[in-house]
C-alpha cells in the first residue's frame, strides 16, 4: 500500500457502523490511529457501536480510541479533539461523517425534524472542525472530509431538511479549502451513494423512489466508498475544494459550474422580458465557468462583457 497513514492520526465520526465504520477499519489497517466517535449503543449490555469498532481495529494489530461525545455541541466537537489529543498526541484528519434523518414532506415538517440534522450535519461540521483548525494550522498538514449527499446536490422527496445541511457542506468545504490552502490544509466533500437503511421511518413516496433506483444495496456498499474518503484523508490527495460522489464502484467529482449565459448587449438594465425571450440562451450549458471563488465569478462576468461587447463592435475597456 504505498499511501500510508502510518504515525497519523485521525478523527471519524459516526464510526460505529456503516460508512463511518468502513472508513475507521480502512485507516486502521493503513497505519492510522483512529478516534471512533459514535453516540449508537451506549447503555448497552453489549456495548457501544464505536467500542466494537475499536476492538475490530486493535484486534488486526491497529491503533484506535473510542469517543462517545456528540458532534452537536462545541463541547462535544472539543471533546472528541481532547480524546485525539490525549491518546494519541495530535491530530492529522478529521472525517465528519456523523448523520440524522428525518424525513418528512415540506410542508408536514416541524422544528424538532429540522433542528437535529441541522446541529448534527451542519452545526457538527463547524464543532469537530473548528477545534482542530488550529492545531493542523500550526504544524502545516491537515485533511478535512465532509460528507455532503446527492440529496444536498440534486435533491429528493421528503428530504428538504436533509438537504439544505448537506447542500452547506458543499459551500463550507469550499470556504476552508481557501482560508487552508496556504496552512498545508486541504478540505474536500464526499458523496457516498450506499444502502438506504437504518435511517428511520421511510415515506412510502420515497420508498417507492428507492425501489426504482436499479442500483441494489448489495452493489453498493460502504466499503465501495472507502477508497475515496480514504485518499482524500491522505498526504497524497492533490485536490482541494472539490467534491466526489463514489458508491457501487464508481466514482466522480461533482461540481457547480456557472454557464455563460447572455449577455444583454444594451447599456439599459435588461428586463423580465428580456430574461424570457432569451432564456434558452440563459440555460444553454456548453459553455461554462467553474470559478476558483465568489469573488472570482465577477471576473468571469467582466470578461464575458468585454467578450460580448467586442463581438458587437463595442468598445473594449481594461
């Protein structure tokens, strides 16, 4: 295995089963120290999920912690880091990957089926994240994986909630890839297509969606996403910023790209009007800008402008 983990350490939340679980037992067998962070099964007479995927990991000759604290609080998220620090000395990742659900249709949800995925996906992106900023900041390295959803990207059914916090893990990402690119930081998103369960009661309108998919949970299985999470969590990940989906072996980035659009070659303010006779124009996607920033998308637009007005015979300005 040429990339190693080996005298790294990293954080996986929501380890204790399904994805989570896959992605600590893949770095657990690369050499990392991994803290398994997972609220599931805690009062058991059998234990908690994150305990078992410890032993699993220390069993194969690994190094792993558990951490039972939740990624909704900035207590929980310092507390987690605090378990890092204190087993094993620092901190090189952070995978969150710590999820709630509850679906419902738009217009029967309440703020008890809207606030917990907002503190556990988004909040907890912010609570796990934060702490250990400083930390990767002062030694030059860090990873950060945060989960987003195709839900997040193209949304779905009974799931507004769900995707409204996975959709600001795509900007999130975005904006710590900026402010770490010069610390040796990098931060990327990802997509994980895998089984459909254990996520509560279902609508039967999504339920019926799920069935139509073609894709079978046994072709898509959360060690079918690992690779990915895994080199992203790595010193040989050269991308930063980005976002991947990756489930039932396949694996792509996905992206918001910005299409050139039309360009209302009058110095007048365009008008609703205008937007609909040209509104083909407005869609037509085979030419597009993916910037670099917000700030970035101004450029794109001031060079359409002058590109536009050059073609009409209008003056060029610097």
């Amino acid at each position: 295995m040429s990339i190693s983990f080996d005298g790294q350490v990293v954080i996986v939340t929501g380890a204790g089963q399904g994805l989570g679980r896959a992605y600590a037992l893949e770095l657990g067998r690369r050499g990392a120290a991994v803290v398994v962070n997972d609220l599931a099964g805690l009062g058991s007479t059998e234990g908690s999920a994150a305990d078992a995927v410890v032993r699993e990991i220390r069993s194969a000759g690994g190094r792993a912690v558990a951490s039972h604290d939740t990624v909704a609080t900035p207590e929980g998220g310092k507390a987690i880091l605090d378990r890092a620090l204190e087993t094993f000395g620092t901190v090189d990742a952070v995978i969150h990957n710590a999820g709630v659900w509850r679906h419902k249709l738009y217009d029967e949800m309440t703020p008890d089926q809207l606030d917990p995925v907002l503190d556990v996906h988004l909040r907890g992106a912010f609570f796990v994240t934060q702490p250990a900023w400083s930390i990767m900041k002062a030694k030059g390295y860090g990873r950060i994986v945060l989960t987003s959803s195709s839900t997040g990207a193209f949304g779905r059914v009974s799931g507004s909630n769900y995707a409204a916090a996975k959709a600001a893990m795509l900007g999130l990402a975005r904006a710590l890839s900026l402010e770490g690119a010069d610390h040796g930081i990098k931060t990327n998103c990802i997509l994980p297509v895998a089984p459909f369960r254990n996520r509560g009661p279902v609508p039967a309108v999504l339920t019926e969606q799920l069935n139509r998919m073609g894709l079978a949970p046994e072709d898509a299985g959360p060690e079918l996403v690992a690779p990915m999470v895994t080199y992203l969590a790595s010193a040989a990940c050269a991308v930063n910023g980005e976002a991947f989906s990756a489930g039932g072996n396949r694996f792509g980035r996905v992206f918001v790209a910005v299409a050139d659009g039309w360009v209302n070659p009058s110095d007048d303010c365009a008008t609703a009007e205008d937007i609909e006779a040209h509104l083909p124009e407005i869609e037509d996607l085979s030419r597009y800008a993916i910037p670099p920033t917000s700030l970035d998308e101004l450029k794109v637009i001031g060079e359409l402008r002058r590109m536009r007005s050059g073609a009409s015979g209008g003056n060029d300005h610097d």
